[in-house]
C-alpha cells in the first residue's frame, strides 16, 4: 500500500484529489484501508476501482472477465469457478459500466490536437437482430476516441459519434477520412463549426465553419470479379491534406486503414463481435 499515490475521496474534503501531498496514511493493513488526516475519512484502497465491494479476489475476477471477452460460455465459467450467475452477470455489467466511466473521464474530457481522424462501423448480430457500432480513431497517437452503437445505421448514429468528436477537437487543422457513407460528411460540416460573438445583438448567433476542417472519402466497391478504391477529397485542399497525411502517418495514401485495423482487433479479442460465431450476443450491454 502506498499512501502518495492516493487521494482522498470525500468530495467535501479540501485536499480531495490532491496526490502526493502527506494527507493520506495507512489506517489499516489487513483491511487494506486509508485515512486522510485532513477530514479524518477513512476509505478502502479500491474504492473508485471495479473491484470496490467485491468480496472476490481481483486476479479471479480479472480472469473471468477474460474469458468472457474471448467467448467462454457462462455455464461454463459457473461450472469451473463455483460462482453464481448472477454474480458473473454482475461482475461483467460493472465492468463495462466502469471501462465506459474511465474512458469519459480520460478521453471524453480531453481537449486534444487530433491532427488525423478516421470513423467506420462495425456490424454486429445479436440474437435480437442487427446493432450497429460507429467508432473514431486519432490516427497519430491510435487512441480511441469513442463509440457509438444504434440498431439503425442512420444520421443519429454518424452525429453522435461526431458529437463525441467534437468535444475533444481542438480549433487546429484537422483531416477526416470515412468511407462513403453520405451522413459522415454532412454531420461533421455541421458540428465543427463555432458560434461568432453578437456584441449586444438579439437573436441566433451565426455559425462559421472551421476554416482548416478537410474531409476525403474512401470508397471501395466490390463485384463478383472486380474490387476498386476510389479515393475522394470533399473539402479542403490537396497540399494541406498531403502534409497532415506526412504529420499523422508519416505520408502514403488517403486511407482508413487505421480504423479498420481497430475493428478487426475488436472482433479478434472481443466474442460478441466476431463475424462468424455462434457466440451471439443477447442484449445491447453485457
């Protein structure tokens, strides 16, 4: 246990998220517990963790939420681990639930310089018919910027992950690459753009769009015996668009081969979403 490393949870607390600042202290080994000596709080060392309350061994409840991802059957981990199902289904919801808590706080709140964008969809079945997962990648860096998941693949899908896009995007020249798929280009020309001041004035503000915003498409058609590529540039220019290509990926083609790389990554290491299987999901969560 390592008290620097902590901060006190108590949102009344003065020194709350405060690190490194000799506040908190051990108040008990075998509890695994801290104390800060400001408010005189004392919370357990995994509190804000997925394992806060959980009488299971971390390791142990690691290891299942392993072999479910990699498609274990449910009766099968009740059968070997003793557990009850209930209690599996519960540690797999919160372990979701939680992922998606720490992406928000990391990611979501970010302001960053994404320089390359890339957006696909991944198309998952479930037992319950077809759902639909939009996903954004920042090329430079491969962070995940966020996913969206609707049983339609429609506008509301495109402008919510564009929606997620734009709270991190700072006002810096940005390139966007999606494939054909009419709704990213219209839903992206809408979000990135900033309201003008009015100075005293009444009504709607106006809106301009952001002057280094460029948007290419990769189109690929397929047939019974031909496959092209057709690479198309929809807003900006192709020397500002050749120079974030060489600042995000060190040059080469248009592409979105970046996020499609996420997706299959996605479908190897996650069971719900692998294209041929018998492992099909249930519900929209897990």
């Amino acid at each position: 246990m390592n008290p620097e490393q902590v901060f006190c949870p108590n949102v009344e607390c003065p020194a709350r998220g405060q690190v490194n600042k000799g506040n908190i202290s051990v108040h008990s080994h075998q509890e695994k517990r801290y104390r800060c000596d400001v408010c005189g709080t004392t919370f357990s060392a995994n509190k804000g963790t997925l394992f806060y309350r959980l009488k299971t061994d971390p390791k142990t409840v690691m290891l299942v939420l392993v072999l479910l991802a990699h498609g274990c059957p449910l009766p099968a981990i009740v059968a070997a681990f003793g557990f009850d199902e209930r209690t599996v289904k519960s540690w797999w919801q919160k372990a979701g639930e939680h992922s998606e808590k720490v992406h928000r706080h990391q990611v979501g709140q970010s302001q960053l310089d994404l320089g390359q964008v890339q957006a696909d969809e991944i198309k998952v079945k479930t037992q319950q018919g077809t759902i639909w997962m939009a996903l954004a990648i920042m090329v430079s860096t491969r962070l995940w910027l966020g996913g969206v998941i609707s049983k339609r693949r429609d506008k509301a899908l495109i402008r919510a992950l564009v929606g997620q896009i734009r709270q991190i995007a700072l006002c810096r020249p940005l390139l966007i690459a999606v494939d054909g798929l009419a709704s990213y280009v219209k839903a992206f020309q809408e979000a990135f753009r900033t309201k003008l001041p009015r100075y005293g004035q009444t009504g709607r503000a106006k809106l301009r769009a952001w002057p280094e915003l460029h948007i290419v498409q990769v189109i690929k058609k397929r047939s019974a015996n031909s496959f092209s590529v057709t690479r198309r540039v929809v807003q900006g220019s192709a020397e500002q668009i050749a120079s974030l290509l060489s600042l995000t990926q060190g040059g080469g083609k248009i592409n979105t081969a970046y996020i499609e790389r996420l997706n299959a990554t996605f479908r190897q290491h996650l069971s719900y979403l692998a294209r041929r299987t018998r492992h099909r999901p249930k519900n929209l969560k897990p």
